[in-house]
C-alpha cells in the first residue's frame, strides 16, 4: 500500500521497497511516485517522479477522485 504524506502544498504518494542484502545500509527504502499538488477549489495538478528525479506534471485541476484514478490507471504512475 503506498504511502501518503503532506508537505506545504503538495501530497506525495511513496512506495516502500525492500533492500534485504546483508550489505544494504537500511533493509528498506521509500520513494515518491506522484504528487498532487493543490491548485485552488478543491483541485489537484498531478506529477509523476521522471527517472530524471525531476517532477513531470501531466494532469491539472483535476479533483482529489479524479486524481486517485489517475494515480491507479494511468502507467506513468506505477511505482
């Protein structure tokens, strides 16, 4: 189940992977997938983490139910 926390104006969605080689530094690890990012009225721009490590937004106003489908389905989003 990913993970959600909120920082200022956004909401980032995190996966949590697991690391279990003896030599890893931590056995697990976290990284943000997507972010909403509230744009006024109840609606969200919507980013996904490009493997650049830069935010790529592709949606905007979208409501927080259209957000969390868009997040499931759409594959940009697949952590």
């Amino acid at each position: 189940m990913p993970k959600l926390f909120h920082f200022f104006n956004f909401f980032y969605f995190c996966a949590k992977y697991a690391s279990p080689d003896p030599r890893s530094i931590s056995p697990f690890f976290e990284v943000k997938f997507a972010r909403m990012e509230y744009a006024g009225d109840g609606l969200f721009n919507l980013s996904y983490m490009r493997h650049t490590g830069k935010w790529f937004e592709i949606f905007q106003d979208l409501s927080v139910d259209e957000c969390l489908e868009t997040i499931r389905d759409f594959p940009h989003f697949q952590p």
